[in-house]
C-alpha cells in the first residue's frame, strides 16, 4: 500500500510505501477511494502543540475518507466484502481513538479500521461526497442538529461559509430553517444568497435586528463569538464550533440577562454521518467538492495553507 506519512511539525509529508494492513478481529480494511484534506492537517504541520494529539507519528495523515472493504475480521458481523463505506475520524467506543492521530488514516491506498466506525454510503452518494461527509460534513451536522437542536421553521445564524458553513447552510435551508449567513469574504456571501438564504451580512452584529433562535459559529475567531453572545435572541443558543481563535471576551452580562446558552461542539459521530447521507440522498446538498489526484495530496495541502480552496479539497484514488 501507499499512504502519506506525517513524522512532526515543520516536516512536509511523504508518500511511502509499506505492507498492507491485516485486520484485527473487530476491524476491517477498506481499499479508499476518496479522502479529503482538513485544514487541520495544515494546522498540525505548522503548530509544535498538534504533537500532543498526534500521538502515534510517525503516522499516516487523514481523518476524512471513504473506500470498499476488501477484507473483514473474523468477529465482524455487520459488513461483508464490497461494502462501501465512509469512515467516522473517531471511535464511538474508544473517543480518542482517532484515525490519522493515534492510528494510521486515510491518506493512503488502504485502511485497517474498527468496524464500528464505518458508515454504509447509500447508492446515490459517491465516493467524493461521502468521504467529506465523515468529517466536514459530520462536524457540521453534529453542531447544527445534535447540539443546536435546528429544526424546521427555526431563524438559524450561520457564521463562516466555508468548509464547514456551507455544508450547515444547505442542510439548515433543506431541513426548513431560515437561514442567516455571515462571512467577511464577498464570494462566500455571494454563494450564501445563491443557495437562498433569508439575508447574508458580512458582520456578526448585523444578526442583532434578526435575532436567530440558533447561532453556530464555524468561524471562531474570538470576536465572533463575542458578538453572537449579542445578536442570538433572547434564551437563544449559541454553538461555538471554529478554533481560528481559542478565546473570546464574553459579555456575561448578557448571557444572565438574555438567559443564553452557549455551548461548544467538537466532531461527531458515525450517527451524524448518516444524517449527512441522508441529505446528500435528497439530491439537493451541493457543497463545493473539488478534487486532485491522490498523488498531489502534498500540493492540495499547500492549497490549503494558502487559502487557495473554495469549499472541501477531496484526493481522489478511484471513485467508482
């Protein structure tokens, strides 16, 4: 097998070769098809601190893919040979248990994974959709469903239309909200109104005169934050889900008096990623996706360091 191996902060990845993965009892080992490239791994390549997470470096880089099972473990009941499947970055039994970080990932040719993370890809749902539906797609969803409790009819604020926003913004829409999205960047505001959001700003503080029930922040960069605490309506909620910043000054004041709450969303899980699925199957969740040869995974993360993306960069090794 090929994959990319990530050894610390400062060094680029390389593409290796090694044996291919035998499966444990309870794992199975997918051949991947599509993986997609997180800004968190640009992150972990610049950062000294990433290292206390990325426990298992050497290690091969990816926490977002999908692929076909080609070999299953001897207790594995619930997935069989040719199954496509996306991957859940992390084990809903063992949290910390993260691929790309404690164990191998997905920016390889092949996988050993639990089969406990592996998430069955309707038909209509192609490789490329799927593999950023397991983390990008997940992350979002779990925010905006699991822990802000959106539902249909519900004034919704999304904050940053990228990655992550744009997958949370067409949900929101599909699922019946009224959806007010926010971002500092023209183009994301122009995409915002063609998906047919109810207004787009270009500053947080502009949802005051809405004052959404629900404000998920993709962004967070502090400010943002901050100023969610005085745009949500009163007993809103805001769900803080963006690391650009790992602090904010938060009015307290107005969190007592406006009876607020604010919460902090981090990933998800195999369930989230169903629900993602879901959506894709409605033919209507159309997040920007595009692609580079699994090769060039190298380049598409220098892509990614320099803002060069619009939406989800998805490597593609075979995506039939």
């Amino acid at each position: 097998m090929k994959g990319w191996l990530f050894t610390k902060t400062g060094v680029a990845p390389k593409l290796i070769e090694k044996e291919d993965p035998i499966p444990k009892d309870d794992e199975v080992v997918l051949d991947i098809k599509a993986a997609g490239l997180c800004h968190s791994d640009v992150s972990a390549l610049e950062d000294p601190s990433w290292m206390n997470l990325i426990t298992a470096a050497p290690v091969i880089f990816g926490h977002e893919c999908a692929g076909v099972v080609s070999k299953v473990g001897k207790k594995v009941k619930n997935l069989k040979k040719g199954d496509r499947v996306g991957v859940s970055p992390q084990n809903p039994e063992k949290p910390l248990d993260a691929i790309g970080y404690v164990r191998d990932g997905g920016y390889a040719t092949k996988l050993a994974v639990p089969a406990v993370q592996c998430v069955p890809i309707p038909d209509k749902v192609s490789f490329i959709e799927g593999a950023a539906a397991t983390d990008a797609g997940m992350t979002s969803y779990h925010a905006l469903f699991t822990v802000g409790k959106a539902k249909r009819g519900m004034k919704v604020g999304i904050i940053g239309i990228g990655g992550l926003g744009q997958f949370a913004a067409q949900m929101a829409l599909i699922k019946g909200c009224k959806v007010y999205a926010v971002d500092i960047n023209e183009d994301a505001r122009k995409y915002a109104k063609s998906i047919g959001c109810e207004k787009v700003y270009s500053d947080v503080l502009e949802l005051e005169k809405d004052a959404p029930e629900l404000i998920v922040d993709y962004a967070g960069t502090g400010k943002t934050t901050s100023d969610s605490i005085k745009a949500v309506a009163f007993k809103g909620t805001v769900v803080i889900v963006g690391m650009a910043k790992l602090e904010a000054n938060i009015d307290t004041y107005l969190m007592i008096t406006k009876q607020l709450t604010v919460k902090g969303s981090n990933g998800g899980n195999p369930d989230d990623i169903k629900g993602v699925y879901k959506f894709f199957e409605t033919g209507k969740l159309k997040p920007e996706l595009s692609t580079i040869p699994f090769e060039e995974i190298d380049k598409g993360l220098k892509k990614l360091k320099e803002n060069k993306v619009k939406g989800r960069l998805v490597a593609v090794i075979n995506d039939k």
